[in-house]
C-alpha cells in the first residue's frame, strides 16, 4: 500500500509539470492518465470507497476551500448561492430525472428505471465538482465574484446533495413518507451540522487565540476540518456543512482574529498542500474507478443520462438569473452560460454510487451511469472550459506570471474580494 501512494505521488508530479505549460486542467489530465493507466493495469491502486472519502478526502477538501473564501465574498453573492445550492439542488434532481425519462420513453431505450431509481440517479450526480474548473478561472483572471459563486455554490451543495440523497434512498425504501417529514429531516440534518460546525470552529479559535505556535495552530485547524465532520456524522448531522461552516468560521474570523501573521502563513501553506495532495490522488482514482468497457456497453443510457444533468442545469441556473434580474446579485447570460458548464460532476457522486448497497435494484446500471456522466463532465466540460470563457468574453483581466497557481492555489478567493464588483 505505501508504495502505490508513492507511485501515484510521483503520478501526480509528472502530470503536474508536463501540464504547466498547456491548457489542460490538471484535475483533467490526472483522470486521462489514470484512464489509460487503468486500462491496462498499470497501476494496482486502492478503490475510492465511500469510507475512504468520508475519512480522508472531503473533510479537507471542504474545509480547504470553506477556509479560503471570506465571509464578505458570501454576503455579495448570499442569494444566488442559498437558490442554487439549496432549491436549485431539489430542482434539478427532479428536472434530470424527469428529461431522462422522457428521453428513454422518445428513443425507446430499455433500462427499467421507473421514476424512483432515476430519482436516485439524479440525487447521485446533483453535486457539482468545479475544482479542474477553477484553477482556470482565477488563471485567465475571470470575475471574482463569478469565480466565487462557482466555488461556494459547489461546497454547500455538496452537503445539501448528500442530505436529499440519504431522503431520497429512505423514500424509496419506504423507510420515510411525506413532504413535510423529509423537509423537517432535511432542516435537521443541515441545520444540526451548521452548529456543530460554527461551535467547534469558535472554541478551535477561542484556544489558538491564546497561543503563538504555528504547529500546534495547524493541527488545531487538522481537528476542526476532521473533528466538526465526525462528530456531525455521529450524531447523524450533516458532515460536510459541519466542515463548510468551521472553515468559514476559521477562515474569517479566526484566521484574522487568533492567528499572528506568521501563523497565517505556515496555516495557508499547509491547507495549500494538503488541497494538492488530496486533489491529486483523489482524481486518479477516480480514473482508476472507472471500467471502460462497462461504460461503452451503457453508452446510450450514460449519453442521455449527461444531456439530462446539463439540461436541468441549464434550466436552473437560467430561472435563478430571471429570478435575481432585479437585484444587486443579478448576472447575464454569458455567466450563466459559463456556470450551466462549469458545474462539472466529480469524485463524491462516483463514491456516493459506489455505496449503494449490493441488493439495490438497478445498482450495476446506476453506478454505470454515475461513473459515465463524471468521466464525460470531467474531460469534454473540463477541457472546453477555456475556448468557452475566453469565447463569451467574461475575462476581466489576466493574471500576471506571479499569479499563475494551481487548482489547489489557497488564498485566491481572498485576495480577489477587493476586486468583487456589480454583475456586467
């Protein structure tokens, strides 16, 4: 086992400097090269397993970026996030189940999903993933706020996602019944999680307050990014919005607040690492999930599937535009064009698919499915993304050399709020 994480280290290194001068993701390429690596057994590497994500993986990547974006930067955009993660989560895993049926029933493709288990596909793939995406973003020097939207949008519904999943499973295994019980649940869940979250984040800030050791601050931070999300999932609260919530709180408060200047940047360089590092081996296994074959033999399904997901995206972020025209958090259609692809689906719907229990009907085609929308939402989206951005002219600026960082670049969001401005 220790040598297979050395080889997908040095995997990721490689692919790390041979991409530097291109302008393909890294994210992207890493799934390419795992795809290829995989295909011809390589590599022997781990099973992402919804264990091995939920206990390593996303609390840091959460709480990586919850720390990294500001408090202010959430108040520019509070509404469109709040639509798009919450009520645009619920719409769109009734929009993509609602077309792919649709389109099975015109075609006349067999694939004995009722309306149910196509609701469990949708709920499978409504987390968005914009990590290969972002990184680009802040590179070409697209809008602060555009840039903040795509990113907090993505770590709130990636709680609220995992939350109307475990209602959607227990609605379909007639465990729950009724509007009002799944919202009540759905409110307690994330609720639950926000203020396990914002308390054990105070009292890690309240204690690195009183101190002026940057190693022991950074693994203060350590256990609140992984302790708020095991003591959430104990009580049966939300994990990952307990972790949004303490690197917010963290991020803004304690991190200006408790940390001396010399702390905040050994903290930085340390989140900016472990974002890296985890990032790197998460979308290799990723492609190493991934059986090509069985993706070509539900070629059709996973086709209509990934046109469902986009149309019901589109269709969200386009009602959220009408719905905002008239406030201050108004934005175009050249924004909403750039954030209909930018929603990109990532490693949490492949791990969330591959947990389905053994004896649930369907699973061997809704895994398929989950696995195929990710794969062609990571490479044909993710590799796009750029002629797209720099096509609808939504590019303030460029950055400078100095300013050209990885996906995993820490700080960026926080240091472009000065330039947070009014919606063109």
């Amino acid at each position: 086992m220790e040598s297979t994480f050395i080889i997908l280290f040095s995997i990721a290194s490689l692919v790390a400097i041979a991409v530097r001068r291109t302008t393909v993701p890294y994210t992207v390429a890493l799934v390419l090269v795992a795809l290829v690596a995989g295909a011809f057994h390589l590599v022997d590497a781990p099973h992402l397993t919804k264990e091995l994500l939920f206990a390593l993986f996303l609390p840091g990547l959460v709480f990586e970026a919850a720390y990294n974006i500001h408090a202010r930067e959430l108040r520019v955009s509070w509404r469109s996030i709040a639509i798009l993660a919450v009520v645009g989560v619920v719409v769109a895993i009734a929009g993509t189940a609602g077309i792919m049926l649709g389109v099975f029933k015109i075609f006349g493709i067999a694939t004995d999903l009722d309306w149910k288990y196509a609701l469990v596909f949708a709920a499978l793939v409504a987390a968005t993933d914009p990590i290969a995406v972002v990184g680009l973003f802040r590179r070409l020097g697209v809008s602060a706020r555009l840039t903040t939207l795509v990113e907090a949008e993505s770590l709130f519904n990636d709680g609220t996602s995992i939350v109307i999943l475990s209602l959607v499973l227990a609605y379909v295994g007639g465990t729950s019944s009724g509007a009002v019980k799944l919202t009540l649940e759905f409110l307690t869940t994330v609720g639950g999680g926000a203020l396990i979250g914002c308390a054990v984040s105070f009292f890690i800030a309240r204690v690195t307050k009183q101190l002026d050791e940057p190693m022991i601050e950074i693994a203060l931070t350590t256990i609140a990014a992984y302790g708020s999300f095991v003591v959430a999932e104990r009580l049966h609260f939300s994990g990952v919005i307990a972790t949004v919530c303490a690197g917010l709180v963290l991020g803004t408060y304690g991190r200006e607040v408790a940390m001396s200047p010399t702390t905040r940047v050994s903290v930085d360089t340390f989140w900016e690492y472990i974002a890296f590092a985890l990032n790197s081996i998460v979308f290799l296994l990723i492609g190493f999930t991934v059986d090509l074959g069985g993706l070509l033999a539900t070629a059709a399904p996973v086709l209509v599937a990934f046109v469902a997901v986009l149309a019901a995206r589109a269709g969200v972020i386009y009602a959220t535009m009408l719905v905002l025209w008239r406030s201050s958090e108004r934005f175009s259609a050249k924004w909403g064009a750039v954030l209909t692809w930018g929603g990109l689906r990532g490693a949490l719907s492949m791990v969330l698919a591959l947990a389905l229990p053994a004896e649930f009907p369907h699973r061997a085609l809704l895994i398929d499915m989950t696995l195929g929308v990710v794969v062609l939402s990571l490479v044909l989206q993710g590799l796009t993304m750029q002629y797209l951005v720099t096509r609808l002219g939504v590019v303030d600026a460029p950055r400078a050399p100095s300013e050209d960082h990885s996906d995993s670049e820490p700080g960026a969001s926080r240091r472009a709020a000065a330039n947070l401005g009014p919606t063109p």
